[in-house]
C-alpha cells in the first residue's frame, strides 16, 4: 500500500537539536518494525508501486534517486541525510518530480526505517556507514540498493551478507555496469569460449587524490558533524572534510579509489571470468600512499595476481587527474595491443582472442566477434536493461538482481585484498573459497571488522 504523508519543515536548529537527540538516545540500533506492511516475505502487490526512502542523498545519492524518480513502479516518500542542505535539496527534487509537497525528511536513519509502508531503501552514504545503514535496513525487513563499494572491511561484507541471505531480502549492488548490454556481452564473449580459453585480465582505474589540508576549523553549521562521523573514531574537523573531494580518499571513511572506483572494472573482470577467479590467488605489487596531508589511500597501484586455476590479472591505479600527456605504466604497451585505452577498463585476454570494454565502447580482437548473435550462446548471464528497474522488478518478483549480495562481497574482497598486500609490502596469498589469507595472521586481521565509536556497532 501506497502511504502519502504530509512533509515536516526542519529550521536548521530543530535539525540539529533532533539530530544530536536521535544519535545519542540509543545505545545500538534500536528495535525496528520488524516487516514492511506487506509481511516480511511477500512481495509487493502487483498493482502497488514499490514504495522507497533514501538515505545518504548527497551529490551521488540524489543522482541515483533520480533513477528511482523516473520509474513508473516505485515511489519515493522519504530522504534522510545529516547534512540539511542535502536533505532539503532531495526533498525539493522528490516534491517537484511529484508535483506535491509529501516527501518526509528525516535526520536520523532509524526513524525512516521504522516505518513499516517503505518497501526498499537506496543507500548512498559515506562508505563508513554503508554496511551499518544496510544492516539496520535489512532488520527492518527493507530490501536494499547500496552504493558501492560495500563495506570498510571484508568482516562488515561478511555479516551483511549473512543478514540479507538469512532473511531472504532483495540486494543490488551499485555496479551499474552490468546492467550495460556492452557489458554483459563482453562476458559473455569469454564465459562462451570465444576468444579461446581465458588466460590474462588487465583492470584499471583513476587512483585516489593527493593532499587535503589539516587545518582544524568548526564544521559547517547544517551538519551534525558527530552523527556524520558515526563508526568512525573521533577526529577533529578539517577544512572540506565532509565533503566528497576529501572524505573519499580518508582512511577513516574510505578504502579510497582502489575500491570507490576500482571496484566497477573488477566486478566486470570477475563476473567474466567466472570460476578461474577462485581457488588460491597470490597477489604482490606496489602502490602509493600519502604521507602529507589528510589524504592517505593508494593513489596508484600495480598488483599482479595469480590465481591457482592458472589464470593471471594485472590491477592498476592511474593518477587522478594527471596532466595532459603523462602516461600510466603499461598505457603505451596497451594502447599499441587494444589500440585505444581510456581512464579505465576491463580487457580479457583469451589464446584465440580479447575484449576491451569500458563505458565508451566494446573493442574484440578479431573484429567477426562481434557479429555472434549472442541468443546462440550456451551461458547466458543475466540480463537488466536498466539497474535501478531491474531492481525494483525484483522487488516485486522476488527474484534475484543482476548484482547480488554474494557477488558485491566476492568484488569488494578484490578490492580489499590487493590494497593489503601493498600495504604489507609483501606477497600474500588469499584463499578465494575460505575468504582469508593462507598462513598469515597479520593480513587476516585486516580483514576483520574495524572497531566501531560507540555506540555504533555491526
């Protein structure tokens, strides 16, 4: 059912007060509705719209629910966001695609999760709190669409995992990219043997920024800064902390670009490469790391893998706005093979054959692989024509999504395990099937779940 509610205005005083109330009243997640008024396991009638709120509706949260905003079988009824500049800037866009004035606001997560007409959440927010919003969502009986990456550590992937396959909720992953018919026609090229048999992956993508002043300076009076920081441990405010030119490459908040971008030409790399991605994989290279300033995540990176099915992958992070005409290692060696290569890509290389897909174009070598009517294929993936639709349909028929749960955890553990091994210094081997590291303490505490600022915990 289809449940209009009446917007609450917000001064930017009761946003605070309400806020800093909300983020200290509860010592953990508070006990939710436990289902949305459909019932915990039923899907939505099929004559309702799916019903959504949004939490994290920043610059990429609001460009996500737009997506939400132009299908015809959802709603969207509620935005929740710690900064009120945000938060009144969704609310504004949700109004306006409606033509009304119902969007709920809400500064504390919780109180949109509780009520119990929302079917889905979209989940945007700072990469720190995507697994604890998502945990908190599942409980509440919602299904989910996160934004990538997934969690801070495999162990916070791990338990969202559980939670979301325990209680048979719908997950999408925001990797968009397979919901792109260049795509999945890439891998289906490989999965089907058309360029003989998989040997080599090469994955690329823009490293994370350097610098980030520490100068200490009080926070901008419409963010409650605390329950922003949430899990994370206290630290003084700098100078566009909260913003996403400084946050994504902090430590604290994120896993930098090795992930918060990384991550989209690896899940293409595994999703084609299927099962040759398992077993043991040993993993070394090198990579950079800020020492100045508040920004410290890998800004480039070269990691070799070397999988025990004999497969081998390259990974490599490119200087983030690097100047006109400065190359990366490998750009020239690949460009003379591929013929063009651009910010980032996914190539597969085969004995027969390769691919070259990013989100401009698909390049196969030889050229007649193109011309394959893919309806032949004997392995076919699952198709979306669109990723938020091909959510919201499986909402509704409770059918898997393009990007589950399981493969979200298997490509942010690809996006984890390299960043530990340079930051090691040193080979590791990982046991793809097991999900830690072979014979290796130190890097197995890596995976773990970070300690948590009270009184936030998983």
């Amino acid at each position: 059912m289809l449940i209009m509610n009446k917007s609450t205005g917000l001064t930017r005083r009761s946003f605070i007060t309400r806020t800093a109330a909300s983020a200290f009243a509860v010592s953990a997640f508070p006990t939710l509705i436990p289902s949305p008024a459909r019932g915990a396991d039923a899907a939505v009638s099929p004559g309702n719209r799916v019903v959504v709120g949004c939490i994290g509706v920043g610059d990429r949260g609001r460009d996500v629910m737009s997506h939400f905003l132009n299908q015809k079988n959802c709603q969207v009824v509620a935005v929740c966001d710690v900064k009120q500049d945000a938060l009144q800037k969704a609310k504004t866009a949700v109004d306006s695609r409606y033509q009304n004035q119902d969007c709920r606001t809400y500064a504390d997560f919780r109180e949109l999760l509780a009520r119990p007409d929302i079917d889905a959440v979209l989940i945007a927010s700072t990469d720190n709190w995507h697994v604890l919003h998502a945990l908190a969502a599942v409980r509440a009986g919602k299904d989910l669409y996160v934004e990538k990456p997934l969690g801070l550590s495999l162990g916070e992937d791990q338990l969202l995992r559980a939670e979301v396959q325990k209680r048979g909720r719908i997950f999408q992953f925001g990797t968009q990219q397979r919901s792109d018919r260049k795509f999945w026609l890439a891998c289906e090229l490989v999965c089907n043997g058309h360029i003989g048999k998989l040997k080599h992956i090469n994955v690329w993508a823009p490293g994370s920024n350097v610098g980030g002043s520490t100068k200490e300076v009080p926070p901008p009076p419409t963010i409650d800064y605390d329950f922003w920081l949430g899990p994370a441990r206290k630290r003084p405010h700098t100078e566009n902390l909260t913003s996403n030119s400084v946050w994504w490459y902090v430590s604290d908040f994120a896993l930098g670009f090795i992930a918060g971008w990384g991550i989209h030409p690896m899940d293409i790399a595994l999703w084609g490469a299927g099962d040759l991605a398992g077993g043991n994989v040993e993993v070394e290279g090198t990579g950079h790391y800020p020492t100045e300033g508040v920004l410290n995540t890998a800004t480039t990176w070269d990691a070799d893998l070397k999988f025990s099915t004999g497969l081998t992958m390259k990974s490599v992070g490119i200087p983030n706005g690097a100047p006109a005409g400065e190359t990366f290692a490998h750009e020239q060696e690949w460009k003379d093979r591929y013929g063009q290569v651009g910010g980032h890509g996914t190539v597969f290389e085969g004995t027969e054959g390769w691919v070259h897909v990013d989100r401009d174009h698909i390049k196969v070598h030889p050229e007649s692989l193109l011309d394959l009517d893919p309806e032949g294929f004997k392995t076919r993936l699952l198709h979306s024509p669109d990723h938020v639709k091909g959510f919201l349909d499986s909402v509704k028929n409770r059918q898997p999504t393009v990007s589950p749960v399981e493969s979200a955890v298997l490509s942010d553990a690809f996006c984890h395990v390299p960043d530990i091994a340079l930051r090691l210094k040193r080979k590791v081997t990982y046991d793809v099937k097991a999900e830690k590291f072979v014979g290796d303490d130190e890097a197995n505490r890596r995976l773990q779940l970070r300690s948590m600022r009270a009184p936030w915990h998983a």
